[in-house]
C-alpha cells in the first residue's frame, strides 16, 4: 500500500443556522462538523466513501461514542480547519480524533474522539473489517500515546504560568 497521509485535513465556516443567539457555534452543531469534516476527509484522501459502501456493500460505520470538548468558541462566518487521525482500531472499531482550529491552527477550538463500530446494514450487527481495512487502518494509525480523553485535553490545553 502507497503511503498515506496519517494526519487529514480540511477547511470550514462556521454558518449562521448553526449558531447560538451569540453568534457562537452550538455545541451540537459542532459534532456535525467535525464528523461531515471526516467523512469528507475520508473521501479526499483514502477514496473510501461510507454511504457508497453502505449502498454498495452494505456496510458501514455508526458511532459507538462521542467525547468532545469545547475550549474556545467557533463563531459565524468564521473560517476554520479540522483535521483527524485515526488512533487506534479494533477488528470492528476504529477510534479517531477530530480537532477544530481557527484558520493559521494558532487556537484550538475543540477536540473529539469518536468510536465507530463496522456495521452490517443488512444484518443490522456489528462486522469484522475486510483485510483490506484492516492493512489500511495499520498504515495510517497515528496514536498519540495518552489513554484517556481527560490526559489528552489536558496536553493540549495551555499551560498557566504561576508567580
């Protein structure tokens, strides 16, 4: 298999149905942008097109969990860029990090880990993944080295300074 980016990347702006009377991005609507941003990534970087697959294969992802923080706001009209990696994966898991930055990648805005479960649409049960997926997710993992969601905001939040 060629190399492939481990880190996917892309660009948003942050649109007004999906914000709060303060002109802040809701918090549910930012789940909608990170998971619509991977998807997309999917697609641009991998070729692998889940509602294709899903129509064509009968198989998919679904989301198991979700864990996200918010640290700064998104707000209207604002351009942003998310970026994922995948950090680990089961024989029918895959656990993936999204991270929303303002446009120079200077302020975090927000960090998800997601779990997706390999799921038979048609037999409506979790599936083992292909080979395939199995080699793909080997050669683009990128782990990060901290176990719990709780470790990995407190990394990336800024350190205060005491006197």
């Amino acid at each position: 298999m060629n190399k492939l980016e481990k880190i996917l990347e892309s660009k948003a702006k942050i649109r007004f149905q999906d914000c709060d009377p303060f002109n802040h991005l809701n918090n549910a609507a930012y789940i909608n942008y990170l998971i619509n941003a991977r998807e997309d990534q999917l697609i641009a970087y991998y070729d692998i097109d889940i509602y294709k697959l899903g129509k064509t294969e009968g198989k998919s992802w679904v989301v198991g969990s979700n864990q996200i923080a918010y640290l700064r706001p998104a707000f209207l009209m604002e351009d942003v860029i998310i970026d994922s990696q995948l950090l680990g994966y089961t024989n029918s898991t895959i656990k993936v990090e999204m991270r929303m930055w303002n446009k120079d990648k200077t302020e975090l805005k927000a960090v998800m880990w997601s779990t997706l479960v390999h799921f038979n649409l048609v037999k409506l049960r979790s599936e083992m993944h292909s080979d395939y997926f199995m080699d793909l997710f080997e050669s683009v993992k990128y782990p990060i080295g901290i176990s719990t969601f709780e470790d990995r905001i407190a990394s990336l939040k800024p350190q205060k300074v005491t006197a």
